[in-house]
C-alpha cells in the first residue's frame, strides 16, 4: 500500500477490491458542522440494480494540484479542493449521508474498471434519488443573480427587456443594469458549465439540485426559467442587445455564457436527445482532459434516432476513435449524415481523414449557433434522391463511396464568417457581392412576380431556398426550418435589402426573417459560380477547380478537391474532402433523376 508524507500526516492509498459486473461503491459521507471539522466517510459495494437510496454527487474535479484531506475509513487521503468543499457542503449535521462520487467511488488507477464505471455512469446517475450539482463557493451577489432566475421562472409573461412591460426587476433594480447582469453572467461561469462529464450527470437526473457554498437552488426552478427567458428571445419581443451586451467585468454576455446551461435545458426538456451525432456536435464546446471524453461522456444517454454501440475504450487512440464514428452512423444510418459535422481546423491533423469529424475541434459561440442552425436546416434537402449510402471506409482510413460528378467551382467570392454578433452587419455585402458576381444589378424588383428567373435562383441561393418559423407555437422546439414559400420569403428578401439600405445600422431583431436562413446558409462559406453557370456557397477553403459532387446517401452536395497519388507505378485519382455546399438546382435529387451515371471516389 503506498505511502506518502504530507505536513506531518501520513497519508495512505485506499485498497480497492475488484467490483463484479453491475457492481458499484457507495460512500458514506459522517455527520458535522463545525468548518474545521474533518471529513470522515466510508465505502460499501453493492448491486447498482438493488442499491438503497443514493445521492449522486456532479461537479468538476478543479486543480489537481491544490489538495486537502479526508478519512475513508481509518485511511487519510488527498483529493481536488474542489472536492473537499462539495463533501462539506453536502454532509450533514447529525446523520450520515450516502452518495456516489465518482473520484472516490472508482479506482482511478485501475484502467479496466475506469472503463466499466464510465460505461454504467449514465444509469448511476439516472438510478440516484437525486443528483447534487456543486458549482462552487458563493459570493456577495449570488442572491440578486438567484433572485431574478426565481422570478423568471415563476413569471413567463415578464420580459427581460426594461423597456417593456412587465419586465424583470427585483429590489428595483432593472436587468439592463451591470450589477444583476455582471452577477448572472457569474453564476454561469462556474467551470461545471462547460466541461463535458456534466452533460449526462444531468440530463439524465431524475431530480437536480444546483449548490453554490449553503445556497441550493432547485434545478426544476432553473428550468422553467431558461425556457421563459428563451421564449422571450425567440419570439424576439425583448431585441437581442440585453444579451449580446458583454459585461465589462467579465468580458462575456449573458447569451455567451447561458448557452452552455440552455443546451442542456433543451436536451433534459425532450424525453430523447435527438440524435449520437446532433448530441456531440451541441457539445463541441465543453471541455476536458482526455478528448476521448467528449465522445464517452456522452455513451449514457438515450437517443431518439441515430444511436450507438460504442463503449468507453482508453486504449483506443482519439484518431481511430474519430474514424470508428463516422464507420458507425453510416452504417447505421445509411445516410453521410455524419460528413456535414467536418469542420476544418486551423491545423487538421494528418492522422484523421478528411472526411471525418474531429469532435475536438471547437467553435467561438456564434459560429456554434450558426452551424446547430445549418444542421437543422439540412434535413429539408435530398441531393442524392433517396439512395442508400455506398460508403467503405478500408483499414488504411481511406473510403471509397459512389458519386456523380456534377461541376467544377469557376468563380469563387469572399469567405464569410461571423465571430460575433456585430459582424452580422456583413450580411448586406454578403447579398451585394453575390447578385454582382451573378450579373445582376443593385435595384432589386418589388415582387416577385416582377423577378427574372436570374434574380429567384439568386434568392434561392442566398437563403439556401429555406425560411425559418419561430414561435411558441411550435411546441417543444423554438424554430422550425422549412423549404422557402416564394409568395412570401421573396418578399421578406426584398424588404429585407431595402430596410438595409435605408438604415445599415437598424437593430437586428427588427430585422426580416429572411436573415436568419442567409446566416446559416453563408456561414464560414464563399459565394461561387460552377463553369456550366450553376450558384451555390462552397466551404470556405473550396478554390477555383474543385470538383462539386453529390454522393450516394448524402442529403447534399460537396467538395472534393483532386490530389494525385502514386502506387505500384499506376496513377490513381483521389481527392480531399472540403465540406458540404449548398448548389442551386442540385438539392433534392435533380442529378439523380436525370440519369447521371454513378462512378466511384476515393477519398483521403
């Protein structure tokens, strides 16, 4: 058993025996009160499926190198000050509390059972009577920030804007002013909110409560809060600049930093999440250690299609987790679903295909948004036609997949991206630089009956012919994409470009619908022009020359850019993966139908 020393204490490792299949550790946590009281608790085995009632203990383990200690059973060991204080907070006055935490409850030096644990965690936490969340310490203004999230939850009707009425106000002081902004934004930045084991250790509660010091705030209440606050901004009654205003203190916006907690609002509020890859992708953001763990933290939860058989596996490499995904949902789906989640890093490592997702690729906020937005709108397309995809990925990591090849780029126009919100101002040039690139001049027709064919496929292919509805209306969801109505979108389009023109400045919020198809259609993408005439918006790194291809299975079209390669003295074509694209004329199944012969790709 080793030892070490520390100021005087001996301090001894736990023994661990080994648990059986269904097994778990218990711990539980002795009575005190005092502050400098030690921490004293012991473990038990049991039968996850027969244990008695349990609490399960979520928080992050905080820095590793700050220490302090607690007895497990006669044994005093070191864990994360982070710990510490949750144990305290926890504990009670003068009975003894069982819980499940998982940094004392598994053998961190055991990699087999590590890998067991992990893969059950979802069901402990779903099993626990309750799931305590310790988001740390408090401070002065933690109860103006509690204040306002009450009274959001229990007033649906009030705004969160202080120009309308009835807003939000407690003591007076309205949500416009720094003091209860500055306080909420810090109740969010606690590190729980972004790291990605805390995902499914909520979602999956059955009860939840959010602990700062000896504040307990009832996760139901928090809830119902996000979800008015929420449809306050969807149905845009309160203008987005309260949210999109950063805080001076902390250098972040209320919308920047509760995004993080209306995701998991969002997937805790459905009974599934919607979908392996959807989940992954809403999640980029988070943070942890191993990068294996954005894909395992994720294995607990219940997916309503696109599901998984993987398990946790610490011995398998992060590039042949990344490709055994992709493998997965296309075999699963049948669908290339997964190749529309490929964002092109900064520096794309050479060990990952590049038709594959690498989940550990983030994103600033807006751009995160944006690309929930894209991939929504992607389920209203069907390049391919309805067949099935033809796609094998062989063990060197190459794929080989059935295509037809519709065009090569000719023309290709600025990159667009959008890092924050101010930089929506852009959209405008993104609308002139495109009707200039196509021919056409900057007097936009008043109707659409009025419209060339010229001007309509231009439309087309700025919104990505699609319109997006909000409202509490649609239920459950907030926003709901559709293909484009003429009669009415072109419309919205025309006014759109004349409100622009008359007042570049004017707020977003007021703003015509149609911006909001543009953003997710241009995002981190270029206007171009194929050399038989065809329009659409390419991946930002397509050029001049790219191949635009439709693949068997996809719902879309993409990019291929030709790389020559030789082996065994023979030339053999393959191409790199750019991205997906929006191409007029191409998107549900035009190509297909036409009888276009389909041929074989390889990608590197």
């Amino acid at each position: 058993m080793p030892v070490a020393e520390a100021g005087g204490l001996q301090l001894v490792s736990p023994t661990y025996s080994p648990l059986k299949e269904g097994e778990i550790r218990l711990l539980e946590l002795a009575p005190g009160v005092e502050e400098g009281e030690p921490i004293k608790c012991k473990l038990r085995k049991t039968s996850l499926s027969r244990a008695s009632s349990y609490v399960a203990v979520s928080y992050v383990w905080g820095d590793t190198t700050s220490r302090e200690t607690v007895c497990i059973g006669d044994v005093n060991i070191t864990v994360t000050d982070n710990l510490f204080r949750a144990l305290h907070s926890l504990r009670r006055p003068s009975s003894w509390c069982t819980i499940w935490v998982d940094a004392l409850c598994i053998n961190q030096d055991d990699k087999t059972e590590r890998c067991q644990q992990v893969a059950i965690m979802g069901s402990i936490y779903h099993c626990a009577s309750e799931v305590k969340i310790f988001l740390g310490e408090e401070w002065d203004g933690l109860e103006i920030a509690c204040e306002y999230l009450d009274l959001a939850a229990q007033q649906n009707e009030a705004h969160f804007s202080p120009f309308l009425e009835p807003h939000l106000e407690v003591s007076n002081i309205k949500p416009s002013n720094s003091k209860p902004r500055d306080n909420l934004i810090k109740f969010f930045l606690s590190e729980w909110f972004f790291r990605v084991w805390t995902v499914q250790e909520f979602v999956l509660a059955k009860k939840t409560t959010f602990i700062y010091g000896t504040t307990a705030i009832d996760g139901q209440k928090l809830q119902h809060s996000f979800f008015n606050l929420r449809q306050h901004a969807a149905n845009q009654c309160c203008g987005i600049k309260p949210l999109l205003e950063e805080s001076a203190r902390h250098k972040k916006s209320l919308m920047d930093v509760m995004s993080h907690m209306d995701a998991l609002n969002d997937m805790k509020r459905l009974s599934e999440a919607g979908s392996f890859l959807e989940t992954l992708h809403n999640y980029r953001r988070r943070r942890c250690k191993d990068d294996r763990d954005r894909v395992y933290g994720m294995l607990g939860m219940q997916f309503a299609v696109q599901a998984t058989q993987l398990r946790p596996d610490y011995v398998t490499p992060l590039e042949t987790l990344l490709v055994e995904i992709a493998r997965e949902q296309i075999y699963r789906t049948r669908t290339l679903d997964v190749l529309s989640y490929v964002i092109r890093g900064e520096k794309p490592s050479p060990e990952i295909p590049s038709y594959v997702p690498d989940w550990t690729v983030g994103t600033n906020y807006i751009t995160h948004l944006i690309n929930v937005d894209h991939q929504l709108a992607l389920q209203n397309y069907d390049a391919s036609g309805g067949t099935p995809a033809d796609f094998h990925i062989e063990p060197d990591g190459q794929a080989v997949t059935k295509g037809i090849l519709v065009d090569q780029i000719d023309v290709v126009g600025e990159l667009w991206f959008f890092s924050t919100a101010k930089e929506f101002v852009k959209a405008k040039a993104i609308v002139d630089e495109a009707r200039s690139l196509a021919g056409l001049t900057n007097r936009l027709p008043e109707t659409l009956q009025a419209a060339t064919p010229e001007e309509i496929a231009v439309w087309r292919t700025l919104c990505g012919n699609l319109s997006v509805k909000f409202g509490q209306e649609l239920g459950q969801k907030d926003r709901e994409w559709r293909i484009a109505d003429p009669d009415v979108d072109f419309e919205s389009y025309v006014r759109w470009n004349h409100i622009l023109e008359e007042s570049p400045g004017h707020s977003l919020a007021d703003k015509e619908a149609f911006e909001n198809a543009l953003l997710a259609n241009v995002s981190c993408r270029r206007f171009m022009i194929t050399k038989s005439g065809r329009m659409g918006f390419v991946p930002g790194k397509s050029q001049r020359d790219d191949l635009i291809v439709v693949f068997a299975g996809g719902k879309v079209p993409y990019v291929l850019r030709g790389q020559s390669s030789v082996n065994n003295e023979e030339s053999h074509a393959s191409h790199l993966f750019i991205g997906d694209a929006y191409i007029d004329g191409v998107m549900n199944g035009e190509i297909v139908l036409g009888g276009s012969k389909w041929t074989s790709f390889k990608l590197l």
